[in-house]
C-alpha cells in the first residue's frame, strides 16, 4: 500500500512537471515593453466580436527592437500612451500581455519608447 501512494505521487508529480514544461516551451519566451501609439485597425471576428489589430515596435531589457503584431479582443482600442509588458513566443507571437506603469519598463526599452 506505501508503495502505491509512493508511485502515485510520483506520477501526479512527473504529471505537474510535464505540463509545466510544455506550457514554458508552447507560451513562454522573452518579455518585449511598448507603448501604444496608434489606435489600432478596427474588424470583427467571424462571430461578430470587435477586436483591434495592432503592430508596434517593441523592446527588450536590453533595447534590442522587436516588431510586434498582435491583436486584441476588446469593445475598445488600448489607451494611447500606455506602456505594455509583451511575452514572444516564436511559434505563436504574442502569448501574454499585460499593461505596467512606465517606471517598471526597464531603462533601456523606457529610453527607446520616448
């Protein structure tokens, strides 16, 4: 009975581990910073959602450039001006966005994005 519990645990474990694995090498990547500039190209998806196209340069911690595009599904376009922290994946593209305040934009990208 110890045995089992052991090999059960075992298993959920390589289980937790495979699919972390998976989920950093299919969504993960490096973090690109931008800043809206533009409005975005206005469309709809094939079941009517509104969503917004954009295509942005982005930038590293170190300042080396990205072109970003990438779309949002949304009833309005990002805030103009605002600063947005990107996750690249190179077979997928954008995976993972989120806004941030300017003061967590590394120095680097900050300068480039003025």
């Amino acid at each position: 009975m110890k045995k089992m519990l052991i090999g059960l645990i075992a298993l959920i474990v390589l289980g937790f581990g495979a699919m972390k694995a998976y989920q950093h090498f299919s969504y993960g990547g490096p973090s690109y910073y931008t800043r809206i500039t533009e409005t975005g190209k206005a469309s709809n998806d094939s079941e009517g959602n509104k969503q917004y196209a954009y295509q942005l340069t982005g930038y590293d911690e170190k300042g080396q450039a990205k072109q970003l595009k990438f779309k949002v599904f949304r009833d309005r376009p990002l805030k103009m001006n605002a600063y947005l922290k990107m996750t690249y994946n190179e077979k997928r593209g954008i995976t993972r966005w989120q806004g941030v305040p300017s003061k967590d934009v590394p120095k680097a990208a900050r300068d480039k994005l003025q």
